[in-house]
C-alpha cells in the first residue's frame, strides 16, 4: 500500500534509495517455463545507465545485476524473481548541504510533509535510480513477450522545440540507437544533440517527447471500464520520474479534429479485419484492436540545473541554492528503455489477465 | 479483476449495460460518521444526463439513484453504500440493425475480440451510461471532501479550434453552468456553442478539452513511486470514454521549456511555504506540495455521427453504415461532472491512505 | 478496503443491512460465455432462507434474487452481474430496546467502537443475512465450476455432542436434504434434531460442524506461499458468521499422528497418480493434488437466545436483556449451502487463477 | 498474483528458494518515524533457525539479514525495507536422487502439476526456509506494534498427545524459552522433548499445537464481512508449512457448548467494558473487542521421516525412496517465532486499516 508494487498479475515491488546500498526488487508472477537471456536484462539497463555519454549525468554506476531466485536452468520456474543492484558510485557528501534545503521542483518538500522523515542522499527514494527496477522487470517481461510476438520501441521524437517527423515508426532500436540522442531521424537527433548541449553549458536542462509503438498485440487485450490498456499505460508513464503529460494515438490533436476525420473505418485485409488509419492509437473502449499501439510521453526539463536558484530551508528561510552533483541535462535519451519496460510490464499484465478472464 | 472498481480505500465497483435494467454500484471504504447530501448526487447527476440541452443526446433519462445501504439517519456508518439507477429510455431496437456490424471507433469489435459474446444494445458495458456509477460515488466522495475544504471545480477550455484564456482558474461551478457549454468563458462559450451546433447540423462531431482545477489539498497526499498522484489521475482520466490525453499542471507545453524557466522556486508566505510558479501542477513527485492541482483532459470527436460511414461486419464484409440512435455532437459539457467526479475519487483515496500510511 | 470484497478474479463485493432496503452484491471477472441457470441460485437461496422449517428462525423471506446486468440471453457476458434482493419481512420495531445495550456474543459493541456509529436495527451489517449475497455469487459460480466437473457438497457432521461417522463422504445433495437437519445420516439427524429441539425449548441454542468435499478439482490449484489453496478456503470458511475454527483433511488429529501413519504415499492407478491415504485432504504444499478437498468447519452456538442474559449498555450500566426477535436455535443447517457457496468462490478464483499463471 | 504478498497495508512480498542464493523480501508500506531494533529482528532468526538444538534439523544457517533500504538513522523511513539472507550450508547433492521422485505429502507432486518444471533441491520455493522472510518482516511488525502496547507470545501448547494445562497464559517469552521445546509449562516441556527424541530415534516425526495470545490490541480492529480479524489470522497461519487447522478462542470446543454457556457477557471494570469470560477469543463479528486475542494452529507430523517409504516418480513408477538430508522430528518448537511473525503481520495491517476507515 506504499504504492511500491506495479502491475496486479505480473507485479513488479522494488525498494532503494540513491545513496543506500542497492536498489532492487521482486517480480511476482512471472509465468514458468520462459527462457530469460539475462544478457538483455543488462544490455537494456547499459542503455539507462549514467555516465554512458556526454550528454547524460557523470555518476559511474555500472549497474550490474545479481539474480537471486525464481530461475533455474536459464528459465523462469513460475516463483519469484528476487534481484538486486547494489550501489558503488554514491558521494552523499555532495547531499549535505541540502539536508534542510528544498530544491526547486524535486520532491524534498513533499516528501519531508507526507512522512516528516527522509533520507536526504540524493534525492533518497525520489531519485531516478528507482526506474532501475523497472528496466530489469520490465526487460524480463520484454523477454517474454517476445515470445508471443509482441515488439516495443520508444525513441525520442523531440526535445525542445527540435521535432522529427515521422513520428509514428515503426523503427527498430538499432535505428533508435544509431545516435546517442536516440532519435532514429539522424538530422533531427543532431539538431537535439546541440540544443542539449547549448542548455548543459548553460548550466540549464531541456525537456522533450518520448514516442513508443507496440506491435503484435492482438485484438482483446485489456478491460472495458476502469482498467482501459490506455488508462494503464498512462498511468505507467506518468509514474515515471519527470513525465507531465500522455497521450495515446491522436491525442490532444484530436481535440480539434471532427469525427468524421477522426473516425479510422474498418477494412479487411489479408490478415483479417483491421482499420484504414489508427487515431485510435490501437486501442478502441480500452481494449486492444490489433492495430499498433502507439502513444506519446512528455517530460520536463530536469529540476536539477546548476544555475543558482532561489528558494527556503525546512524552516521558510530564504535560501540561495547551487546544486552540485552529477546530473543530466536532458533526461529522454536515457528514459527511452524506462518507457519501453513500463510499457512491458503493462502489456504483459494484460496478457495474462486476458488467460484468467477468458479461461476456456 | 474484471476491471470494474476503482480506487483502493474508498472503492467504487460499478455494474450496468446501456439497455440493461439498471446501472449501479457498491461504495467500499467510505469512511462512518460524515453527512452525505443526497440532493447535491442527484444535482450532479443532472449535469451529466443526457436530453439537458440542444447539444446534448436526446435519450431522455431521469436518472434517479436510489441509495441501498450504508446511510443511516442521514450520514454514512462506514458499510458498504449500494445504490442503483434504473433505465428507463430504453429504445433497443434502434440497434438492432447494428448487431453484427462494427461501427468504427467504437468498442463493438474490441469487445467482440475479448469476450466473443456482447450485448451489443447501445454499446452494452462500453456505453458512456457507465459513468452513472462514477458520478454518484464521485459526489458522495466530494461530499466528505468538502468537509475538509477541498474544493473540485472542472470547466470546458477548448471545443474544437475555440481555447478560452485563463485556463488556470480558479472559477465557481455557478461561473462554470453559466453557459451550457460549461466555459465560464462567456464570449469562448458562445463560439463553442456555434462551433457544436455546426457540426451537430452536418451530422458530425468535435473534441474538446476540459481543465480541473482542485484547491484545498495540503502538502503530503500521494505516493512517491508507482502510485503518484497525478499518475493516479491520470489513470482516472484516461478511463473515462473518448479522452484521448492527459497532461498535469505544465504538461506537453513542458516540453519546451528549460528547466531555470519551469522550476518552481520555493517561498514562504503568510500561510506556510509555498511556490511563486505552478508548473508542477501541484504535485511534485507524486505528491502534493499545497498548490493548487490542475491538470487538462483531452477528448476525442464523438464516434458516433450520422454521415455514412464505410466499415465491415463481423464476418470481415464491407457495410455502409448509418448510426441512427441519439447521441452528442461533443462530450466535454457533459462530461464536466464526470472529470469532477474521478478527480474525487482520487483525491479521497490518497487522502484515506495519508492516514493508514502516517497512523501516529 | 472495508473488507466487503472476496475474491481476486472473480470477485464479490456485497452490500446491505439486516433491516435496510436489500441486500446485493456484484460479481467482477466472471468469465464470459457460460450459461448460468438462475433457478439453481434460487435454490440454494431457499436452502439458505429462514424460515423454512421449525428448526430455524422464523423471520418470513422470499429471498427473491433480481439480476441486473451480465448476463445476456442466459449467458455470462464477462461484464459485471450486479443482483438484489429486496428485504420485506423486516420488524425494526424488534431491535428498539436494544439500540443501547451490547447484546453478548454479539457485534454490537465491536461495531460501535470501530465506527462510532451503528445501525442497530437487526444487527445491521453484522447479520447473517449479509450471506445472502455469498450464496448467489458463490452459485453462479458452481454453476460454472460444473462445467468443467468440479462438484462441491457440505453436510452437518455433527450438532452438539452427536456426531456422524463415515465424515468424509461423498454424499449428494438429494441425500444431504433428506432430513431438515442437512446431515445425510438418518439416524444421526434425527437425534441432531432433537438436540436442536430440546435447546429451542429451553431458550437456548447450540453449535455444530459442517464437512464439506468438493470432488473434481485437478492437480494444480493453488499458491505456494501465503495464498495456499487450504489459506484462503479457511479464510473464506472463518469469515462466515459464527465460525470458530477450520481444518483441512486429518486438521487437528495430525497432532497426535507421527509422519510415517500421517503421511499419503504416492500411487499409480488407471487414471494416473493418486495417493492412498488423503490425510492431506487434497492440498499439498497448499496446491491440490487431484485427490478429493475435504475439509471441516466448526460453528458455535448462536449468540441470540431467548434466556435473560447480564450485559451492559453503552455507557457501562448493568442491564438484564432478553433477547425477542426470530432466531435460529442451531445456525448450521441453513449454513451449510453458505459453506458451499464460500467454497465455490475460492475455487472459481484459483482456476482463473491458474490460467493467467500458465498462460501457454 | 503469485501469491508471494501478504498483506494490504504493511505488505510482505517475499523470494527465495531452499538452495539458491538467498532468501529476502521487500517491506512495503511501513510506518515512518519508528524505531526498528535490528538485534530483535535476529533474535527471533535465531529461535527459528536450524541446528538450535538437537531437537532440530542439523543444517547449519547463521541466517544472518542484511537491510538494505527503508531505514534510515535507525528509523523506518515510509520508504520499503529490502532485506536479504544469503543461504550458505546448502547440499544440494542431498537432493539429487529426488529429481524425479515425488515425496510422499511434500509438494513435489503439485508444483510440478502447477509449474510444469521445479526447482527440486530442497523443495525449492516450498521449502521452510521461505518462512525466514515472515519472520523479519513479523519482527519489524512487531517492534512497531510494541510501541503501542500491542504484546504476542506464542508457545506450543502440545506435542503428539502430550497437552499442557492452562493454555491461554499470559507467558512472557522468557518463560517460553526456558525449554527448547517451547512450552512454557516445565513439566509438560519435558515430556515433550522424551516424546520428539523417541520419533527422531525411530527416523519418524510428531506434530503439535502452538498456542498465541495476543494482549494490548483495542476494541475496533478488524472488518465485519470477509476480513474478519479471525479470519485473516487463520489464513496466515494456515499458509505455514505442515498447518492443518486454526481455531479462535473456545474453537472445535464451542461445537458442543450451549449459547447460554458460550456467551461472553458484558461487564464494567476499571478499564472500562470488558467481558467476564473469553470464549470469543477477542474478536466478536471480525472485529477485536479489546480483550486478550488467542488462537491455536496445528501442525501435522514433518512429511520428511527417514524411514523408507513407497511412492511414485514422475512417470508413475512405484519406487521406494529413503529420505537422507537433515530434518526436524518435530517443527512447532521452530514455529513459535513464525506464528507471532504471522500474527504481528495481521495485527499491523489491520491497526493501519482503522486508521484508513476512521480518518477523523
């Protein structure tokens, strides 16, 4: 109930703060019988990594997991899986001086008022270091899913006022990862490359959109009222760290579009009935139409700049801020494989809800 | 697990079809001992029913909810609230011709895909009547809300091209119902309605946006990883039918700013500390920080409008299709209360779960 | 979270008081397609109502169950069946007297402590009449487990001090009804009836056992860790009124039995492997093994009697109470199709349960 | 969904299998601001860990935790405790002739039914082992709940046919642990320990009775319909290893009492309304009434003997298996520290309940 569990089937609960001494979690549910290459695990964790470019924080984690149960022989035996990063690159002594300083739109404050206690290294359990977590649940869950056929890319399709075109895809992660911006439009993503870079040496951070396409998900997945595949996803995204605003297809663009142009007609087609256009974004009343899914994910500018900035200690007293540390300028090309696992762990939810709802 | 409850604590369960005999709910986790107006249920549930105005659906619903259980001598005892509303403006046979056909972007083939059987009068479970049951547990959960002065007003800022300014508010639900657009923009009010009443007349449809704002929550509701507050939200949102996006203070509009622009830099006024900007929508972290809570709630053009539509059946032929029945040229002003109503049921839920999470 | 909810896949909330207008309930995730015959839940409606023989009270209901929604030309629709029933034969007028005063070995004071407000009339939600809603979804859901095979019968193996032999069955229902006493030993029932006649005589009431078998159920079923198939079946069994203890197969008579006497060998037989003893009572590991669940339940006597009895009122004052009202002088003829339903519920959700755990 | 989770509240999510690398779990939804005892925590390890006495199994496991997160200066931060027990003396070799042999009343049969593949070293996942993470996490529980009064002690009431007198106590621990059987009554402890040294020299095992008492628990914990008190404590202890059955207060005993002796009347003493006698065992309608909670669970005879016995492999060949590996003869003087886990886990949950459903 402390809101550190994802997912009611395949449910990911993990635990750890930035400066502690690991993050880690437990996937309970994980179907057996599933070979895992836990070489992906790592490879998508490598891509979340700091210090993997210039473009991104300097804290040299290198993030390698140990698996502690619920496999055996290489393959997922139904029990769960315990695992656990441990954490090597943590200089609290950069925390000190903000012990009892809120900084500008981090989590300090609110976090000091819900629980009147924190661990104040690093932003404690409000660090991005938690969606670590995610990306080996979530990497797990993609293993599977891969399985069933079932392919998930995100790429950055803007940061700033820099957006590329094309944005519904499909691309493939090597496309994605041709530039480390990981916008698969290469003159897009080196256009972004300088904005980025313009606002680091500013001392300034920059936002930007993640896109992400699912494809192979059949028609039937998801539920028709509360639970609705979009509502989830949304949900998913917006839990991560920095991420203001979702869309699914057509988004906020359909606000200003008629029905008759927002409408995508059923045809049939080779593969069976499917629709002309995809407004929908794959989902119709919450529920998978075997189109691709596709949606669209807002992130802020990150909090952490290293201007100097105004604000008040824990007892309203003016304070002038300069935060130190090792932070990035621009936090999408790093968020890219977060998007993809949370995106994982939802789908893989849905799948197995679809075997106990319909369990003839 | 079928989907149908919502929230954690204070738990809503609905159940009903569009032509069924009743849709209903059971209330789980209302806290004993506050005074519950039914009046001011029913008062919301006119804001929603359909018949209220020119540019609403015809279908002419009393929508009288008959509480069951759980109130006694006026106030709730903590057991569980049932309650019921029967339809009444039945007109199946208007859908008779629909049965085998899919009508695009609707949930017809979704439903058919999961479930292989569906009442398919009026949309069945997929019919926007489903939002009754929020409505009513919404109010009874904005009832209790009120008594610890948080305060929930929803309002149309956009139909279609038409954006009224000053969407922050705040605004009264009087200033809000002054128009039956529900823009408490009077002038935008006027080009919405013109805007509706055009489409409405070439049989088509428009989408809109519908801003809520939310005042009186203190710092500290919220959880700080999966369960978020404003994920939560947007969950609750992302539920409802035909909404499209979500976004939370800021929003996509984040996404071009740099961070020394967005950052909210903290202050210490005559009632505590506060923030001299509000991009963070009031919520940092997940939690609330004591501003006020706004977020945007994009819909989609109503799917059904009256031109012919190409589409196919459930054996994969092309049909021409022509949706009679009764239906709303745009959603937003009557889906008002309904925003109003899942905001509630979020914000009651981390409310009751500030308590069971800080019990000294 | 007010614990009105049972089931994690197909899933009961109920709602209702002893004295308010219903009792009702709604069944999530019940899966589609399935024919349910509502004339089976009528009848175990009337094994279950008072009145229906001179060994229980004499309060006069129909029990007359209406549904509401889910279910569509006989068949499940996979979307929620909502269903009431209506109270009539309510005399609020009974209870007046007792509006203050804690009757013993009742909830009336727990209640009052944990809500500070109560609704006295007929023990308000604490009445057994909230069971009602068990027995209609727990036999809409033996309607389903029928269908593929699984068969469940309860029987009262002993009142007082008479106990049947042979306890572990299997006996049919034809043969558990034979005798109003629902104990399929003639000779035991009719000395159980007069044991329940010589206590009503007095003014007082005793407690009895109920066993129950379900046949049918594969190897498979069930959670290895805290959900263990036996957990949740005691769990459901202990949460119906009156109940004070549970045991699976050999329960408390493994205590004295050493592990080699204990312990059910493996065997091959025609319809594959089996065990020679069922000592385990079907669950091992807290995951049935094929063989038949058998399992026991143990009521105390029921706490209304018509004696004058020494308690206290609300303020702490001595008072002598006599209870008048209609009660039953032993519950577990009427339970025994409550056990049945509880029984039908926690299996239906472990066979949904297995599905989305084995998904291939 | 794979059952590895108990609780809604303070929630335990456990991993770990018998001869992998380690047993842990994650804490979710602990309190902030409470001081955490570490050494208790090892302390009640330690009464539950192998080769204690000669009474018990002779593997060798210091069963040393290491805490990983949540915790911070001593104090639960509200954040989730990570834990960790790496397992040491695992022989896995022991377990080689097991690969494919089903030993009678463990759960090999069924998680093979169930999974469909297993982890056989050990039992895997259904070994005891599992029950260290219960008992960190109980103790955490419990060093939270001493802090508002709330006191348990468990003690094994009986072994084979050996029962001791006057088991509703109090006893403290102390007075528990002078025998290391567990009984608390000196005399009866002795024979006990004549009783289990003459099962072990015979290569067979015995099972018992653990009695708890819980003190200090209010009037108003529990909820009235499916998650009675009663009913959530007699699922946790029947999802321990080798229980068979649970009974609250007067339990199997109430069968063949009459009302008028059953009833607990009311009475007025210093502390306010209290009951003269407890056959209700605390807890009246679900909810504690502010007397002494107490409850027995028993255990069968340990499934692993080292006499020969007949059983089946995996192909249904009739085999005659030797169980070599160390086992206890008899597991209740081990399990004392597991039920006052399990019950301090119970209790917490549903104190941190009353504060959601009574937030006033």
């Amino acid at each position: 109930m402390g809101g550190n569990s994802f997912g009611k089937f395949f449910c990911l609960t993990s635990f750890g703060e930035s400066h502690g001494l690991a993050i880690g979690g437990i996937i309970d549910g994980c179907p057996p019988g599933f070979e895992i290459n836990l070489e992906k695990v790592q490879h998508q964790l490598s891509r979340r990594r700091p210090g993997q470019s210039t473009l991104s924080t300097q804290r040299n984690e290198e993030d390698q997991v140990e698996f502690l149960s619920g496999l055996f022989e290489g393959k997922s035996t139904g029990t769960p899986i315990g695992f656990l990063i441990r954490n090597k690159d943590q200089k609290s002594g950069d925390y000190d001086a903000l012990k009892n300083v809120y900084r500008p739109s981090h989590a300090d404050y609110t976090y000091a008022s819900k629980y009147g206690i924190r661990d104040h290294r690093g932003g404690g359990r409000s660090s991005a270091r938690e969606t670590i977590a995610r990306v080996v649940a979530g990497t797990v869950a993609e293993e599977i899913l891969k399985q069933i056929n079932v392919n998930i890319v995100a790429w950055v399709s803007r940061v700033g006022n820099i957006e590329m075109k094309n944005s519904q895809g499909p691309f493939t992660r090597q496309e994605v990862d041709q530039h480390l911006v990981r916008c698969p439009d290469f003159v897009s993503a080196q256009l972004m490359e300088k904005a980025i870079e313009s606002v680091r040496d500013e001392g300034d951070s920059l936002g930007g959109i993640i896109t992400c396409r699912i494809d192979g998900v059949p028609a039937g997945w998801g539920e028709p009222v509360f639970d609705k595949l979009h509502a989830d996803l949304g949900k998913a995204m917006l839990s991560i760290n920095a991420v203001k605003g979702f869309s699914i297809g057509s988004g906020f663009e359909a606000v200003s579009m008629k029905g008759s142009e927002h409408n995508d007609e059923f045809i049939t087609t080779d593969s069976g009935i499917a629709t002309k256009t995809n407004h929908s974004g794959g989902i119709q009343g919450g529920i998978s139409n075997g189109q691709p899914i596709w949606f669209q994910v807002a992130f802020k500018p990150v909090a952490s700049i290293a201007q100097v900035q105004e604000t008040v200690d824990k007892d309203g007293n003016a304070k002038s801020l300069q935060i130190n540390g090792r932070h990035d300028p621009c936090v999408v090309p790093r968020a890219v494989p977060i998007v993809e696992s949370m995106a994982a762990l939802v789908l893989i939810d849905h799948w197995l809800r679809t075997k106990a709802i319909n369990p003839a």
